[in-house]
C-alpha cells in the first residue's frame, strides 16, 4: 500500500497569511465548515462557524449563508498579561492539519519573563454528530505560573453583510455555556451550546459582557507539567426542528472527563471508513497524489450527509462568499465525486434540485418562460440570489448591471445531466419517480419556449445568452448552451415515449396537459424541436465559433489584454471590461462542450479547438482548468493534461489565487476545482466511463505515473479498480476492475 503524508504544516507565524490558512485549514462535517483559525481569533482575523443552508439578508445587503456564535475562543493570560496571535510575538508557532482525519491542530510557544509557555491545540468537526465540535487546549509552562484560560462563546460574529443577529441571549446553567441568536430577516434561531472539563484543580468562573460568555478558568501550574481543558460544543438552529434548543443543551450536559478522546477516536474511525472507497493511490507522483486526496478532502468536508435535500454551496463552508449559493458548480463538477464514493450523498444534492423546482417554475413564469429555469444562485427555496448588479465599478464604486441570472439559461441543463448521470452510474431511477421525471420534462418546457425561429431559416436558435465564458454576455446561439438545450429536448422526447411523466402528487402529465395535446405530442414537439436546433460546427480550419460573431472580434494575446486594465481588480468582462470585444474568454467553453459530447467530434477536431481556444482562455475561474485537462485526455495527451489538472488540484494549497471580482471578495475554498481534479484523475487519466451499463476503462496515464488504485461505486456494485502502464513487453494498460461488493 502506498504510504502518503497526510498533514499540512506551517512553522513560524505570518500575519498575513490569516485569511488563507482560514481556507487551507478548514475542517468540516457537511452540517458546519470551521474555518482553520486559531482560538484566539476574532471576526477580525475571519473566524466562523459557516451553516450549511441557513441564510439571512439584512437591508439592501446580499443574502448570505450564517456563520454562528463561535464556540472555539479561548485566549491564555499568563501572569495576569494576555498571550495571545498576533498580538504578542511567538517564539515558536505551528500550524497543522490532520487531512486524514480533519482535525486542526496549533503549538505556540512564548517567552516570558520568568520562562517559556507553551500551549497545544486541536479541534475538529465531529463526523459521527453534525452538531458537535470537539476541542483539546493544553498548556505547560517552564516556572511556577498564575494562569488564566479564558475559553467561551464568542457571538460577535465576523460577517460581510450583516450583522445577522437581531437579538444575542447568553446565559449559563449549570456550567454549560448558551447562546441564543435570533436572525433579521426570518426571525429564526441559532442555539450554541458549550461545556468544559478539566483533569486538575482549578478555580472556574463565568466571564460574560454582551457579546462573548467565557469560563475563566484560574490556576497554578507545575514546572513541566500539561493542563488539559477539553470542550465539547453543540450547534442547532431552527432548521433543525422544534426541539433544537433542548437538543443543544442535552448534546453537551453528557460530557464527562475524556469524552474528548472517545469523541476523536469515532471521529477518526469514521474518516477511515471515508477514506476506505475515496481515496486515490498513484504510484511515480506523490505530489500529485497529495494534492487529489487533500482535493478529496475538501469535498468530505462540505458533503451534506446530514440530511436527505441539501446541496453545496460555490465556496462550500469556508464563509460567506458567493452568498453560500449553489450554482452549476455542484452538478457538472462535484458530482461525480460522490457518484462513484458517496451515491446516497449524490442523491440528496439532486433531490435538493427537485425539491426546489417550485422556485425554478416560478422563475421561469416572471421572465415569461415555460418551464423551468433554475436560480444561477441557489439558496433555500430555490430562490436566486444573483442581483441585477452582481459586480462593483473599482473607479465609480457603484454597482455595474450583469446578467448572469437573467441570461445563463445553461443551468437548467446541468440539473437534468446530473440527473440523468446519477441513474446511469447507479443504476437507481427511485431519482426520476421522486420528481426527476417532472423536472426533465420542465426544463425541456423551458428550452422549447427559448427557441426562435427565423423566417427564412428552418433552424431553431437561442438568441441573448451568456455561456460559461461570462465575459461575452448577451450572445446568440452559445454552442455549449444549443448543445446542452438539445440534450436535454432529447432526454424528455425519450422518457415520454416510454411514459407519461408523472407529478410528485401522483398526476400524471396525460391528465394535466390538457388542450395542449397531452404528453404525446409534447414528445413529438422536444423531439422535432432537437432535430432543428443549430449546433454549431467545425469551420474549413476546424474551429467551432463559440458563439455568432465569435471570430470577428479583436484576436489578441492574454497578455495585451492585462496590460490595458488600469486597476488589477477591474471586472474584464461586462459593458465595458477589457475582455468583452477580444476573443479572450474567462474559462473553458468550447472545451467543456467537447468533455460533455466527445461523439459529437472527431479527435483531430478536439484537438484543433483544444490549441485555438485555451491560449485565449484567461482561467478567470476554478472551474476552467479541469476541463482542459480532461480534454487533453479525450486528445490522447495526458502530458498536456497534467498541469493544467495540478492547477485544480492545488487550488486550495497555492497562494495567488483570484479573490476578487470588481469590488468584492470572493475568496474561499473552490470545491469545484476539487471536484474537477477528481473527475480528471478517475474519468480522464483513468479512462473510467459508462457504456450501455457496463463499467469500462480507456486509461491515459501522465508519463510519471506507472499506477493508479482506487475505489468506486458503478450500478450499486463496488469496485477495486487498478489501472497499471504498460511495461516494455506490453502495447497496452493493463486495467483491473474488481467486484468488492454488492
């Protein structure tokens, strides 16, 4: 078995890496993601305890998911004087996280004048409760030292457009520590529960102003000797039910002396049994392999596994970014993850989708549309979050108008693939009885009512779309857009040839569709309007035009482009951006057409619009690398494929990334670019696909990989698959696809 170093460290303090070891060193368990910040952080330093599907608006600010009361503050006096980052300089500092196990870890030592202290600490999420936050704080000095570790609920809560509590009770009963927060918007509550144990003598006070409620526990220490303090923390809101207050307390009040060691021992084992089908082995590469699996982690991190309907937010729990929204990102870049590791996870994304189609529907009726268009920023209800004005002018300030939720009319087709891509890995369709049906149908309303038809064309077009290149806006006939409208035409006309496509109440679309003709005819109109849609096709030199007009405009190097910006922080697409009138593009487009449809091109096609349109492609977004690499496989070239998959897979570990679009910060973690590694590595690399319900492989190994092992579910079986290169008396790979279970 191939041994991998599974920790990230950093030695020596730097102030001004707080806000990305927030994101570096996150931990998570699907309900909750603690950003990796030490104790003694603030909302200042961007400290939170991100939900996952709670949100709250405040006045004319954006939506925005809640970060809780933090349960994790604790600050150490030493001596009566406050030792604490960054405000006292540490004589040494570390920083560690446990990526196996998602646990955070810290050790600082100071000096002071009658000798050194040292305190030790770690806190993780616990997988086996989504409620639950465990921590360990040790301190052991060098002297005789009066201490004082003040260790609480912190409710003065870092937000970026709140505050989102009205009201803040905090109380103590019988040493548990409760806060009680009351959102703005809803009125909903938030309950964060906290109890402590300590395994020497002590005196233990309760420290309270309006914001922060704190044990003060005081004592003398022994030269050499280690004062442990373990907590136990609870986190319900509403959501949660109507017991969710009680449930805080009683989750906390059972503590007891080594609860702490109990909890992190199941904790551990449950990361195991992760770890047991997710984990990817590559022999001749152990950076690339460290990179996928920390990749790998992120995404165990954020998986909603709490709950039957939940989806991922853009920048998973790593804060407020993006609004907390779920945007294409989860179906066409982080699925396929839990496709092959996780299915029942990959259902409950999906039924996330079909329980807020009521949204969909209604979006689509308010711009005068059939169907479905589904919210291009998703939160709670399906209500999309995306403003008018989702961009800042950085020499006005003032708001600039965008159409990304008006225009990007491609997101309805990323929900029926992902559907679709869940009942052909898994082989469960229990998905399309439980409302798939009624969605596909719905989003093929909502294509068949785009279309436009020219007087003197037989072709049907989509006239005024943004693609996945956001930096040409209001465009006609995208190519990937068509492609995708067609896809999802044909699927509907398939499914309703074999039958009527029932609601989730029981009524079928024959009882429902009344004088427009009954679902037969409404098979008859997808399958007729897939025919006649154009599509986009390879010119004389082989290029697809990404869209009408496409090759007209200014062909100029990346390079040109960025020296004309007279801010770094300018918006280069829009109006007015220095991008929107070059063939200059955010991310791949064409590129991501061709990974969805290969059948649709020849390889030498591939490969010509791989060379045409990735030099031209900025990589403004996470999500664009990957594509090109997975393309680069479908080419045969893995070699090209290679760094361009390194980039998704070290998003998270690489400094320099893009944290700002106009005004705004949109820093976090990028679950997407993780999921793309993965999908890379498994479906691009590896070669595994689905063909007429068979699991098969066609591997392109990178020249430094001799091997690759992994797990997968495919047609409720699990698989051990091991892809091996070719030695020099074989002209082939030599690929295992081993039954584990059923």
């Amino acid at each position: 078995m191939k041994v991998m170093n599974w920790r990230i460290e950093r030695t020596g303090y730097d102030q001004n890496q707080i806000t990305s070891y927030g994101n570096r060193f996150l931990t998570g368990n699907g309900y909750m993601g603690i950003r990796g910040t030490l104790e003694e952080y603030t909302k200042e330093q961007l400290a939170a305890v991100n939900l996952a599907g709670v949100y709250d608006r405040v006045g004319q600010g954006w939506r925005e998911p809640l970060n809780a009361p933090n349960p994790l503050y604790t600050c150490l006096k030493v001596d009566g004087e406050y030792y604490r980052l960054p405000d006292k300089e540490a004589k040494k500092h570390s920083f560690t996280l446990d990526f196996r196990h998602g646990i955070c870890s810290r050790k600082t030592v100071w000096h002071t004048l009658r000798g050194d202290v040292c305190i030790e600490s770690e806190h993780f999420a616990d997988l086996c409760d989504p409620h639950i936050i465990r921590m360990k704080y040790a301190v052991k000095t060098k002297f005789h030292g009066d201490i004082e570790v003040l260790t609480g609920i912190d409710a003065d809560v870092w937000d970026i457009n709140g505050p989102h509590y009205d009201e803040i009770s905090l109380q103590e009963e019988d040493n548990t520590l409760i806060a009680r927060a009351t959102t703005h918007e809803k009125g909903d509550h938030v309950y964060v529960t906290e109890q402590v144990t300590v395994d020497f003598p002590c005196e233990m006070k309760t420290k309270s102003d309006p914001l922060t409620l704190q044990h003060r526990i005081c004592f003398v220490t022994e030269p050499e000797r280690e004062y442990c303090i373990e907590k136990t923390a609870a986190v319900y809101t509403d959501h949660d039910g109507t017991q969710a207050e009680f449930l805080a307390g009683e989750a906390v009040r059972a503590d007891h002396a080594g609860a702490y060691q109990t909890g992190k021992r199941r904790h551990c084992e449950a990361w195991e049994r992760l770890w047991a089908v997710a984990e990817v082995q590559i022999t001749g590469d152990d950076e690339a392999m460290y990179a996928l699996n920390y990749s790998i982690y992120h995404l165990q991190c954020i998986a909603p596994r709490h709950t039957d309907s939940l989806s991922i937010a853009a920048r998973g729990l790593s804060g407020q970014t993006y609004k907390g929204a779920v945007f294409w990102d989860t179906e066409m870049f982080m699925l396929d993850f839990f496709l092959y590791t996780q299915p029942a996870v990959a259902k409950t994304l999906l039924k996330y989708r079909i329980d807020t189609l009521p949204g969909a529907l209604q979006k689509a009726k308010e711009y005068g549309y059939q169907g479905a268009f589904y919210a291009w920023e998703s939160q709670e209800g399906g209500y999309d979050a995306c403003t008018d004005y989702n961009v800042t002018d950085v020499f006005t300030g003032r708001p600039m108008r965008t159409y990304f939720k008006d225009k990007q009319v491609h997101i309805s087709a990323a929900i029926v693939s992902g559907i679709m891509r869940y009942v052909n890995t898994t082989g469960d369709d229990s998905l399309l009885t439980e409302g798939g049906y009624e969605v596909i149908y719905e989003c093929a309303r909502f294509y068949y009512s785009l279309l436009t038809k020219r007087v003197d064309r037989e072709q049907y077009e989509i006239l005024d779309v943004i693609g996945p290149d956001e930096y040409h806006e209001r465009v006609n006939n995208n190519g990937y857009t068509n492609r995708m409208a067609k896809y999802v035409l044909e699927t509907a006309a398939a499914l309703l040839a074999y039958q009527a496509i029932p609601h989730r109440d029981g009524v079928n679309r024959q009882e429902t569709a009344g004088s427009e003709g009954g679902w037969q005819m409404w098979a008859g109109r997808f399958e007729e309007a897939a025919e006649k849609l154009y599509i986009p096709q390879p010119d004389k030199t082989g290029i697809v035009e990404q869209f009408d007009g496409y090759r007209k405009l200014e062909d100029v190097s990346i390079e040109e482009v960025r020296g004309r910006l007279l801010n770094e922080k300018e918006y280069w697409g829009g109006a007015y951006g220095v991008a929107s009138h070059t063939q200059i593009i955010k991310q791949a487009d064409v590129a991501t057409w061709m990974n969805l449809f290969p059948q649709d091109f020849a390889k030498q096609i591939m490969e010509r619009n791989w060379n045409y349109y990735e030099p031209r492609t900025e990589h403004g977004s996470s999500l664009s690398a990957c594509m090109y690499a997975m393309l680069a496989c479908k080419c045969d070239n893995p070699d090209k494929a290679y760094p361009f998959f390194l980039k998704s897979a070290n998003a998270d570990l690489s400094d320099g990334g893009k944290e700002w679009a106009g005004l705004v910060y949109i820093g976090g973690t990028h679950p997407a670019a993780a999921g793309g590694a993965y999908m890379t590595a498994i479906e691009g690399f590896a070669g595994i696909y689905m063909e007429n319900g068979e699991l098969k492989a066609e591997p392109h190994l990178p020249k430094n990989w001799s091997e690759m092992r992994f797990h997968i579910w495919a047609l409720e079986e699990l698989y051990e698959v091991c892809v091996k290169r070719p030695d020099e008396l074989q002209t082939s790979y030599t690929v295992t696809l081993h039954k584990v279970s059923g």
